[in-house]
C-alpha cells in the first residue's frame, strides 16, 4: 500500500459528520432564531416606549414683551410676547404600535 493512502486510513483527525451532530445543529440553529426575534421584540418594544416617553413631553413656551420707557407716557421702544401650546400630535400617547399590526397577505405585484 502507498504510505500517502496509509496515512490516510490511520489518520484519526478528522472530523466525521453524524446525524447526531446534525440533529443537535439544527436545533441550536433554530434556538438562534427564535432567541434573536425575540431580542428583536423586545428592542422595538422598548423604543417604542422611548418615543412615548418623548412625545409626551410638554413643548409649550411663553415669555412676555418688555418696554422701555422716556418719561411717564412715551414708549421709546417695545417688544411682544409669544406663546405657543403643545397639542396632541399622532402617535402620542402610545398611539401607534410599531409591533402589533395584523399580518397581511401577499398580493400580486403589477
């Protein structure tokens, strides 16, 4: 016999591929899965509530005129106030669910 086919056959380095490992394979690929949708639920579920929390935060803003004054009864200069009020926008409020929209079928594409 040839010393490169008897090395061959002696050679115990190898790596044989069973149904076992298969099997086990599959179920940590599939373990994988699962876990990172998981992780992704809970991600958007968690900025969700990020932008929650920030839509619902008070925006509003006020500050009053002032006015310089020559004299009892002459206005040298003057400036306005302004106010603005937040209001409700869309999606205040957990308004919108970014993750619970109901599935919806394929259709034909034209």
């Amino acid at each position: 016999m040839n010393s490169t086919l008897k090395a061959l056959f002696n050679d115990e380095a190898g790596f044989v591929v069973s149904a076992e490992l298969t099997l086990v394979a599959t179920i940590l690929v599939i373990g994988l899965i699962v876990g990172l949708s998981e992780i992704q639920h809970a991600m958007v579920t968690e900025l969700n509530d990020v932008a929650d929390a920030i839509g619902s935060l008070n925006q509003s803003y006020l500050f009053t005129g002032f006015s310089a004054r020559k004299g009892a009864y002459v206005v040298k200069s003057s400036t306005a106030g302004s106010a603005y009020g937040d209001t409700v926008d869309a999606c205040d409020n957990n308004e919108c669910e970014l993750d619970c929209d109901a599935p919806e079928g394929e259709a034909y594409k034209y």
